[in-house]
C-alpha cells in the first residue's frame, strides 16, 4: 500500500538500467520520520524483479551504532543465500577480517582510528562487489544511514567514491533532522549523491486510497479530510489511526470523522516518544516546553520555559520541524508571525511520556509562574497548575479563584469546580479565608451537585466570625424552587435565620439576607397547606403595594405570590399587577436564576397574563449573555412557560428539550423544571408517544418534586387513555388530583385535571360523575377569574350538556375565551360549538376560525378535526362510505370484528380497516365513541 510514490520508484529503476549498461549511481532517499523511506525501499526488490538484479539489504538501529562493520556484515551476510561455493568462501574470509578489525578496535580501546588500517578490508570489499557485479546489476540498500556504525558509513563512504567500474546501485535513506545526520561521513556519503530523492506528504488523494485500503471501503469526504488534516499527509501516523479505527469496528463514515481526529495510537505514540529521546538536550527540551505550554506557546516563551537563549531555540526549532514533529501555525492574529504546533496530537502525548513525573512537574509548575509573569489570563495559569500537584507559589490561589470566576461567567461550571478544589489544597488557606473558598465552591456546585454544596457551606460556616456572614452563605444553597429541599439544608437554613432574628428588627445588608432567608425556608414549605396559608396571610399583611425596591423584597414577594396562586387566594388582576412590578424593577441578566423570582412567570401563566412576561423576555433576550450557560437553559424554560400560556404546546415542547439538554449539563433542578415542561407540553398535544418516551426518561431523575410526581401521573393516565385502558387512566388521574388538593393546590390553569378526569367519566359512559366533576371545575374557576381557566370549565359543561343548554355554555366558553391569550383554547371552544351546531353559515364559520387558530398554535390534530367537521367538509352522513355505514351499524347492534366479517362475507382485517377509517372520520376514539355517536350520526342521516 505504497501511494504517490511511482516517480521515485522509477528513477531506481531507471538508475539499475544505468548500472547495467556501466553507469552506477548513488541514490539517497530522505525525508522526516514517518514519511514512508523504509517503506520505499522495501517495495524497491519486488519492483526491479524482472531487471535480474541481485539485492544487499542492510537496516541500521539506534542501538548498533557500537557494533563495528555491523552494516557492512549484513550486506554480506544477504550474499551468502544462494552464492556459489567459491563466493560463499570469499564472503566468509572478508566477513572474518571485519570482525579481527572490530575486534582490534575495542582491544586498543577509544581513540583516534587510522584509516588506512582498513584500506586492505575496503579494497577487498570493492573486489569482491566488482566479481558480484559481473552477473548481473546490483542494488545495494541501506535503511537509516543515520544510525550506521562508524566503520561500515568509512566503508559506504569508500564505495560511494569507488562505485565507477561497479554494475551496482546503492540506495541509502537519510532522516531529515537527526543529529547523527550531520556526522562528517555521513556528509560525505550524502554529498557523494548521483540522485536525491526527499519523499513528501501524501495528498488527499492518496490519503483517500489509504483509507480504502486499510478499513476496506471509500471514505466519506469528511472522514478523509480529518484523517489527512490530522495526519498532515504522514503515512506513519495514518497507517496507524487507521489501524487503530479498524480495530474499534470505526467504518470510514462522516460521523467518524471526529473520531479520526482523536484518534492517538499507542504503537505511533510509542514511536514518536524513541525519536523524542534520542534527540539532543536542548531538542528536547524543546519540545517539551511546547507539549506543556500547548496552544499558547509561541516561540519566545517556549525558548524562556525550555532555558535557551533565541539561537539555541531557533536551531531546535528547526531540528524538530526537519524531524517533522513539528509544523508551523498562522495564529489569528497574523501579525505575531507563526506559531509552532505539533504535527499530529500523539507527538504531545509521545513528549510527555518521554518525561519523568518529576520533570512534568517542575515543567508545569515553570510554566506557570512564566505565564504569570508575562501577563497571560488567569485560566491559562491555572492549567498549568491544575497539572502539577501542589504549589508553593503565594498568588497561586488568587489565580485559581479567579479563573474559576471566569469560567462560571463563560458557563462552565465544571471547570470552575475544578480550580476550585484544586484551591482547597494549599495548605496555607485557614480560618475566613478557607471559608471564602468554600463558599466559592459551593456556589459553582449548587447546580450540578447540591449535596457537595451542601457539605462545603456546612464545613465553611463554623469558620465565619459572623452571624451575617453565616447567614449569607447558609444563602449559597441552592434554592429548591421545584423540588423538597433536603432537612439537612432546612435546618442550616433555619440556624442562620434564628441566628439573625426577625428581618423587620434588621437594618441594611443583614435585613436583606434575612428577608431572602425567610423567602427559601417559605419555600421549603410550599407543599405543606398550613405554611402554604401563613405565606398568604404574610402577603396580605404587606398591603397591597408589598415592597419590592431591593432583591430580597423582590424574592421574598415572589414566594408570596406564589404562594398565593397555588392556593387561589389572590385575583388574577392582583396577581399581574405584582407580577408586572417585580419584573419591572429586576435587572436583565441578574443572578435571578438562582433565586426564587422565577416563580413570577409561573404566575402570570396561571393569571393568564403572558404578555407582560414575554416582552420581559425578549428585552433580556437582547441584552443578556444567551450562550449554553444555566441562563439560557432558563431562557428556554421560560419561553416554554410563556408559548403554553398562549396555547402553542408544540413550540414549547421544542424550547423545554433545548432547557433539558443545557440543564443536564449545568444544573440538576433545572433539569426537573425542564422534565415538568415536557410532561405539561405532551399532555397538551396528546402525544402517546412522546408521552411513553418521557416516562421512561423521566424514571431516572429521582425526585421528591410533588408537581413532577403528580405530572408523571397525569402522563401516565394519557397513556393509558390512548391505549383504551380508560378505567385505570380516570383512577390515576384522580390520585393525582388528590395529592394536589391535599397539598393545597388548587389553582385550576396549572393543573387542569378535572376536565380530563371528566372526559374519562364520558368515555366510561359515567355522565353524572363526568357532570360532577365538570361543574366543580366551573365553580373553581370561576372562584379564581382568570380567562383561560373560565372558559375551559363553560367548554366542558358545554360538552357534557346536551340540547341547547350544552349550546349556550359553549357561546359563553367562546366568549370568555376571546379575552385570553391561549388560543388553543379558544380554538377547542370553537370546534365543540361548530360541531354542535351541525351545519349552516354560522357553523362553518366558526369551524374554519377554529382551524385557522389551531394551524397558528402548530396543532395540526386540532385543525385536522375542525377541517373534518366544517368549511366544506363533507357532514357525518356523506363523510361515511356506504360500507362503512353498513359496518358501523352493525357495529352499534353489538357485533363483534368477526361476527361483522361473516355478515358482510369479508375478512375481520377489512372490518378493521373500516372501523378505523369511521373513528377518524368521525373523530372518535373507539368503538365506545362510535355507539354513542350513533344518534347523531341517524339524526343527520334521517335530516
């Protein structure tokens, strides 16, 4: 698998034909480790077979450069296979020579050589080749002419300027880069060089044809471009990616490519890391300043980190790009000139594991004081001290600190984590300080790690000199806005409070954390009835302008609010106003995330006041740092609050999967908030589906949050709906319900369940427990007056009532729900009253405004229906064929499939497919549907 190598392959061959006609040539192949020299010449034998040449093969090693004539011994040894009698002698006397010479050498010990010492040897060698030579041509090859012992390169170098009245071709491959390189007869072999040949990188080309080579099919173009831009055209290094794919079962597809381009081979690694250690003190030195300063090494800092002065790095520098470990790389900004960059990843994975531990520590621990020195950013310090152990530098934890700083601002709390904890492990931090770097700590893990934030305040808390100190990092917990808050942190919580006493006793800066204090334990509370009250009580004792100048009052009124919503206990109007005061006075972009404002936007939802939230959302939107951060996780969850307030599930299922994606990553609570959003958004678009996917994702959060808990209920009970197991669904759904008036919730927009309770009471053909249901729910919603919930009730009592009692509710519904922002309520409201007046101007008008709002609120199920069932669609008796008419009477006398298959002399597959066709065309849900639309259906038939 030898690629763009032809032209060089044939200029041997062109060379071997010279030699036989009289004209011998050296051949010197060269080029940087990797790039395929050996390989060269050991495809060279089979390629001039046909030439009738006799071929000498000798490979040098690093570690034979003291075996005298080492070379030259196994050139003669590859004469002997198959030499005749008398040259098997010659050849045995010469090598026998070469070994008294060696051993000659080390008797006498070092020293300066006399050359002429060997001139009897070198000339019966010339002999000896010049007899060879008359048979045919001769193609001598030597590999590594850079590790060949001292005295067979005297010998190579004799032959190199005695080659005239040889038939022969002598091909030595020379590494660009190696020190031993430039030894004097080496030089003078080189420079004795009739033909050079300096081997290049692969193009992509070739790189494709490697890869089909090696994993046994064409590669996608991107998988070939990661392998050729990570590989730079080596084969070395991608022969060994490849195999290291093929290995793994990688195919060469496009989303392998990423996979290409991590790919660090261990027999690559491996050896890189030998080359690295033969290499000269200051090469090395080199190259292992540049592995630990990574990206943000240029020249000048490496040469300082590596201690060489601007010649000596230069020479290195060059040393290791000739090697081609290394290449150059324009930086962004092109002024500062390029930068060196190794030339595949395994090369700085090779110079760390040519490094001893201690010497990767002191490296580090160098670098990083260098880069301190020199002005560069906090993180980059810290990534050299994260590598290191311990540190004995005193700015060492400011500079931790501060990084961590820097990357919870990016959003990456998991680094900030890092640098934090490595903090802990100086050992001079004690007392306040060790406290401050606790709390620090425990405010990056609040979300990704609540227990371990938990602990870190408990362990910083007994070191606060202070009461208002411990109280405001008792405040560094995590707010449970959703889920139960652990006794454990309860009780710090309340520690701290009692500590401090009352916030209307407290002035300034201690009244603010008492004020937030008594917001977070009201919120412990929040499924307990009695503090659910007293949080009422507390409100209504604020009067009716509650202070919200400052961030606690602003937080402590949110529970309040909240408090007040779930519990019904305050109008809706009341409810916007303070709402809408709240978000007036908080900032954009503040740390509200962490606290409980958020709970603003649930009640305005539950107002049925969206409007105010969503223009607050868009100017934070603008102004707001929105990248994958826990603020943009909030940003969707709200946005999905805000689209399900307006009707529009589809939307807000879309924003509330993009909130859970960000949130698993960077906060577990939001990730529970994001779980109730789908679970709310699935029961709106009636998705079974979906519904079964998210029970099962949501079986692995382990929580004790009462609205997810209940959700998943109601999740379920859909489930079971769409399936047919209507009993069990009815049964869940009231356990559900149960809960949450036994909690104290009540509020009739957040948790609508009666009405799907009822339709389940409908379907079963219970009406009276349907009715019952249907009129609580009224009563409910009336008592709370927001639109959404009022018209909702009317609708279901409208549908639920038969004759014009039932039509006369469902105007009502209509009209009460044009003053609301949910439009897919509205449109329900429409399809029920279009559907019952059956026919004429009014009704299609009604049917075509109710399918035009349902296309607005991405509910194609809905408009579906409301195209079904007007806007010159075809009435129940002519959408109906004649066949499915027959099948559904007979349907309605009791029949089962089969019995109707024998009726009609069909199969019961066909029945089915008629049966099916009637549920949507009729749009009901199953043969219980079907019967009790059989007055309707003989009604319009008989009209």
């Amino acid at each position: 698998m030898l690629h763009e190598r032809d032209p060089e392959l044939a200029q041997v061959t062109t060379a071997l034909r010279d030699a036989r006609a009289g004209r011998p040539s050296l051949v010197l192949v060269t080029g940087p480790l990797g790039i395929g020299r050996s390989a060269l010449l050991q495809r060279l034998p089979a390629h001039v077979a046909d030439e009738g040449t006799r071929v000498l093969r000798a490979n040098a090693a690093p570690m034979e450069q003291d075996f005298g004539f080492g070379v030259v011994r196994q050139l003669l040894d590859s004469l002997l296979a198959g030499a005749p009698r008398e040259l098997c002698e010659r050849l045995t006397h010469e090598s026998a020579g070469f070994a008294r010479m060696t051993a000659l050498a080390d008797e006498a010990g070092p020293g300066p050589e006399d050359p002429a010492a060997h001139e009897p040897a070198l000339g019966g060698l010339r002999s000896l080749l010049e007899d060879v030579c008359a048979d045919g041509p001769l193609l001598i090859l030597v590999d590594d002419l850079q590790w060949v012992d001292t005295p067979s390169l005297r010998c190579l170098a004799y032959l190199a300027k005695r080659l005239r009245g040889l038939r022969a071709v002598l091909v030595c491959a020379l590494r660009d880069g190696e020190p031993r390189g430039r030894h004097p007869l080496v030089c003078e072999i080189a420079d004795a060089a009739t033909h050079r040949l300096p081997l290049g990188p692969l193009s992509a080309a070739a790189t494709a044809e490697t890869v089909r080579d090696h994993l046994g099919e064409p590669g996608h173009e991107d998988f070939v471009r990661a392998c050729h831009d990570t590989c730079a055209g080596n084969p070395l290094a991608l022969t060994s990616v490849l195999q290291d794919l093929a290995a793994a079962g990688h195919r060469p597809t496009a989303d392998r490519a990423e996979a290409a381009r991590s790919a660090r081979p261990a027999d690559l690694r491996e050896r890189l890391a030998r080359c690295v250690r033969l290499q000269p003190p200051a090469v090395r030195d080199l190259a292992a300043a540049l592995a630990v300063l990574g990206d943000h090494g240029d020249p000048a800092l490496a040469a300082r980190l590596a201690g060489l002065d601007p010649i000596g790095a230069g020479a290195a520098l060059r040393a290791l790009g000739e090697l081609g470990l290394v290449a150059d790389r324009l930086p962004e900004d092109r002024t500062a000139g390029p930068r060196p960059r190794f030339a595949h990843p395994a090369v700085r994975d090779a110079v760390h594991a040519s490094l001893t531990v201690t010497e990767r520590e002191r490296l580090h621990d160098r670098a990083a004081e260098l880069l301190y020195r020199t002005g560069h950013s906090d993180e980059q310090v810290a990534a050299q001290l994260m590598a290191g152990v311990t540190s004995g530098h005193p700015w060492s934890v400011g500079v931790l600190r501060a990084a961590a700083d820097t990357a919870l601002r990016r959003g990456a709390p998991e680094a900030a984590i890092r640098y934090l904890r490595r903090a802990l492990l100086d050992g001079s931090l004690a007392g306040e300080a060790r406290a401050r770097l606790l709390i620090d700590l425990a405010a990056a893990e609040r979300g990704l790690d609540p227990a371990a934030c938990e602990r870190h305040i408990s362990q910083a808390i007994p070191l606060l000199p202070t009461a208002g100190q411990r109280a405001a990092a008792a405040l560094r917990l995590s707010p449970a806005v959703l889920d139960r808050t652990p006794h454990s942190a309860v009780d710090l919580l309340r520690q701290a409070a009692a500590e401090l006493g009352p916030p209307d006793a407290l002035e300034g800066a201690v009244r603010e954390v008492a004020l937030r204090l008594e917001a977070r334990l009201r919120q412990c509370g929040v499924a307990d009835p009695a503090e659910l009250a007293s949080a009422v009580e507390r409100l209504h004792a604020m009067g009716e302008e509650p202070p919200t100048a400052t961030a606690a009052e602003r937080e402590l009124a949110a529970v309040l609010l909240n408090a007040a919503v779930l519990t019904c206990r305050l109008p809706p109007a009341d409810v916007t106003r303070l709402a809408r005061r709240l978000l007036e006075r908080e900032p954009v972009a503040s740390a509200r995330v962490y606290s409980a404002l958020p709970l603003t936007t649930v009640a305005l939802v539950a107002a049925d006041s969206v409007d105010a939230v969503g223009s607050w959302l868009s100017v934070e939107q603008r102004l707001g740092r929105r990248d994958a951060t826990v603020a943009d996780a909030f940003g969707h969850l709200e946005q999905a609050m805000v689209l399900m307030g307006r009707g529009r599930p589809a939307p807000a299922h879309a924003h509330a999967e993009r909130a859970l994606r960000l949130a698993d990553a960077h906060w577990r609570e939001l990730g529970v908030a994001s779980t109730i959003a789908l679970v709310f958004t699935a029961l709106e678009m009636g998705d079974p589906a979906r519904g079964v996917r998210i029970l099962e994702d949501a079986s692995r959060r382990q929580s004790s949050c009462l609205t997810l808990t209940v959700g998943l209920q109601f999740l379920g009970a859909a489930v079971d709906a769409q399936q047919g197991r209507w009993a069990a669904a009815v049964e869940t759904l009231m356990a559900g319900g149960r809960r949450l008036e036994a909690a104290g919730w009540r509020n009739p927009v957040l948790f609508p369940w009666r009405p799907r309770a009822a339709g389940l009471y409908h379907r079963l053909g219970d009406l009276r427990s349907a009715l019952a249901l249907a009129e609580e729910e009224r009563l409910r919603a009336e008592a709370w007056g927001a639109p959404v919930a009022v018209g909702r009730a009317l609708r279901l009592q409208g549908t639920l009532v038969e004759g014009e009692a039932g039509e006369a509710l469902l105007r009502e519904a209509v009209g009460v729900l044009r003053g609301s922002a949910n439009e897919l309520e509205l449109a329900r409201a429409l399809l029920m009253l279009g559907r019952r007046l059956q026919g004429g101007a009014e009704a299609d008008g009604l049917l075509r405004e109710a399918a035009a709002l349902a296309t607005a609120c991405e509910a194609p199920w809905l408009a579906e229906r409301a195209h079904r069932g007007g806007g010159g669609a075809a009435r129940p008796k002519d959408a109906l064929t004649r066949t499915e008419r027959r099948v559904v009477a007979l349907a309605g006398r009791g029949l089962t499939n089969t019995e109707i298959a024998g009726e009609l002399g069909v199969t019961s597959r066909a029945i089915e497919k008629h049966l099916t066709n009637s549920y949507r065309k009729l749009a009901v849900s199953g043969r219980r549907e079907l019967i009790a639309a059989l007055p309707r259906l003989q009604a319009v038939k008989g009209g």
